[in-house]
C-alpha cells in the first residue's frame, strides 16, 4: 500500500482505517468492509468503483488505478 501511495497520492487520498477503533465502524458500515486487509476505490461522489480483499498484487492494482485516473481525463 505504501508503494501506491506514493506513486498515486498527488491524485488519490489514501485512508487508512484501524478496525479496532470505533471511529471506523462508521465507515466499515458505510463500505460493507467486514474483514481486515478490504480495500475500496470510492469515486469523487464517494460512489465504490472497485474494491480489493486479501493480499494485494501492488502490480495490478497500479494498473487499476492508473486505468481509473485515465479514465477522469
């Protein structure tokens, strides 16, 4: 995840929620995430594009996003 952010975060707003807390069931209701490692590309409507569960091949979601970015032009 680091990585993407990195090379995608002038463009896209990584957050990062610790199940653990409270805070985020808000959230983890909103976007149906139910397990740890869920990952969920909301458009600027806040509207699920994608989302991704387990272990992430950083490769092709890269691709994803370049894809999604694309896309918006």
């Amino acid at each position: 995840m680091d990585r993407l952010e990195r090379e995608f975060g002038d463009e896209i707003e990584f957050i990062v929620l610790n199940v653990d807390l409270a805070e985020a069931r808000r959230y983890m209701d909103t976007y149906a995430i139910r397990t740890r490692s869920t990952y969920v590309l909301l458009n600027g409507a806040g509207e699920e594009v994608k989302r991704w569960s387990g272990p992430l091949d950083g490769d092709q979601v890269a691709a994803e996003l370049a894809q999604f970015l694309s896309d918006l032009e």
